[in-house]
C-alpha cells in the first residue's frame, strides 16, 4: 500500500529585488510634480495671486519637468525604454497603468495650461495631477505580498508624502523677499504634521510580528531622528516661525534663509520616507506552502 506523507514547508521572508533607486526617484518625483500643480493651482483661490507672482520658475513648467524626470529614470530601469507603451496596456486593473496614463495627461495640461492659463486647462491638470498621487499609492499597495506595502495607510501616506515633497519646492522656488500669504503658508505646516502623524501611525500602529520585522530599521533612532525630526519637525518648526512672522518688520531677514532650509529639509523627508518604504522595508512575507515526499 502507498503512503502518502505531507509536510510543511516555509519559504523565509526575503527582499524584494524588482523595485530599485529609478522606482524611488519616480515615485518622489510624480508626486513632488503634481503636487507642486496643485499647489499653484488651488493657491489663487485661497491667497491671492501667491504663489503665482512670486515664484522663480513657474509651476506648470516646475511641475511638467519634475514629472518628466520621474517617468525618465524609470524608464531607464528597465533598460528598454522603447517599450514604455505596454505601460498603457492594462489600464482596467493594473494602478501602473492608470499612474503612466495620468501621468502622460498631466504632463499635457500642465505645459498647455502655462501658455493657455484658462480655468477648465488648469483644472483638467488638476485633476489628472490628483489621479497620478492616488495610482502611485495605489500601486504600491496593490504589489503582492510585501508586507510593508500591503498597508491601508500607505495610499494616504503616499500622497501627503508627496505634498510634503512639493511644500518644499515651492518654498524654494518662492523669491526670499516676497511676503508669504499666511494661508500657504498654513497649507504647508498641515500638510506636513499630517505626514508626520501618519509616519508615526504607519511604524507602531501595526502588531504584526511580519510587520514589524520588514520597519525595523526604520523605528530604530537613527531613522526617526532622519526622517522624523530632521525632515517634519525641524522644518514645521521653522514654517510656525515664518508663519507668525509674516507681516512683521523683521519677516524679509528671516524668510530668506527659513525659506531654503525648511523647504529644503521637507523635500529630504519625503525622499527618506520613499526610500525607507520601498528598499528598507521592501521584504516579502514569508510562505508557507504543502509540500509532498516518499
């Protein structure tokens, strides 16, 4: 008589190894370009003109070209950049998809609406500027069966990270001797508290032994310090004393050195969140499967 004998068999949890530096750089830059469009784009309606008369590049023009430079690296990646096309293959299922044709369309409205600024252009870069935030979230979320990834919190994450990113182009992108409007300005400090609150929420929120093994590295002191405290609070402190400065005599002296180092700073801690997310915490969960033997 044959006996059959079972046995479970598990595969260890191991690193991903399809996501490298060209997804990081994408994946900071889409978002830091869209977000840099919504900000010129919604800005007008809440402070003004700002940060339209002030800035030193424009943002339809500022936000094409960093969006430009995230697709480029990432076609760079795959080393065969000619067959970017497939990317639009699959656009009922699959979040990369969605992402490069928003992406594309983004990019479109965005240099039509620099030299046409007519309202339904600028809100169509909108929105496509809004979708290509949310795919890149969504995209990483959807990746199977990365434990850090397959997170609710990462859609959210995503694109306040992306915010923050793009908070801080525009601070260095604002001419040092202009006034700030204190509405931009208050933009900014609540972006970046939410950033940092869904930081913390994303790293200790989570019981899962799996969990806490692919964030390891990144709830040790040093990453915190980096990304916690040298990229948020740093820059939220500076942002407060901008904010509360604003319409005082001493506001011109204090915004030209506040405007580089916060803005600066914010786009560091965007790009470590990336980072961190993607290529520390990039494990595969492990597998347990059945496996058969004599």
């Amino acid at each position: 008589m044959d006996v059959e004998l079972s046995f479970l068999k598990i595969l260890q949890s191991s690193r991903q190894r399809t996501w490298k530096w060209p997804a990081v750089v994408n994946l900071t830059l889409g978002g830091a370009g869209a977000g840099v469009y919504l900000f010129g784009a919604l800005f007008p309606v809440f402070g003004g003109k700002w940060p339209v008369e002030v800035q030193i590049i424009p943002f339809q023009l500022l936000a094409a070209i960093i969006v430009c430079s995230g697709f480029f690296f990432l076609s760079m990646e795959a080393g065969r950049p000619a067959r970017a096309y497939r990317l639009f293959s699959n656009m009922g299922s699959s979040w990369m998809s969605i992402e490069s044709f928003a992406g594309v369309n983004f990019i479109i409205f965005a240099l039509i609406s620099y030299f046409y600024p007519l309202k339904w252009i600028t809100a169509a870069g909108g929105t496509a500027a809004l979708i290509l935030l949310l795919s890149q979230g969504f995209m990483v979320f959807g990746a199977v069966a990365v434990s850090a990834w397959n997170e609710r919190l990462i859609p959210i994450l995503f694109v306040t990270s992306g915010m923050i990113a793009a908070n801080g182009l525009v601070l260095i992108n604002t001419h040092a001797d202009s006034a700030t409007a204190k509405i931009p300005t208050l933009f900014f400090i609540v972006f970046s508290f939410c950033n940092l609150l869904l930081w913390g929420f994303y790293l200790f929120g989570q019981c899962r032994e799996e969990f806490r093994k692919s964030v390891d590295f990144l709830r040790r002191p040093f990453a915190l310090l980096l990304i916690g405290g040298l990229g948020h609070i740093v820059p939220l402190c500076f942002m407060l004393l901008l904010f509360l400065s604003i319409g005082s005599d001493r506001f011109a002296l204090l915004s030209q050195g506040l405007y580089l180092i916060s803005g600066g700073l914010l786009f560091f801690g965007s790009v470590c969140q990336k980072i961190g997310i993607i290529l520390a915490a990039g494990y595969y969960r492990p597998i347990v499967f059945q496996a058969d033997t004599d």
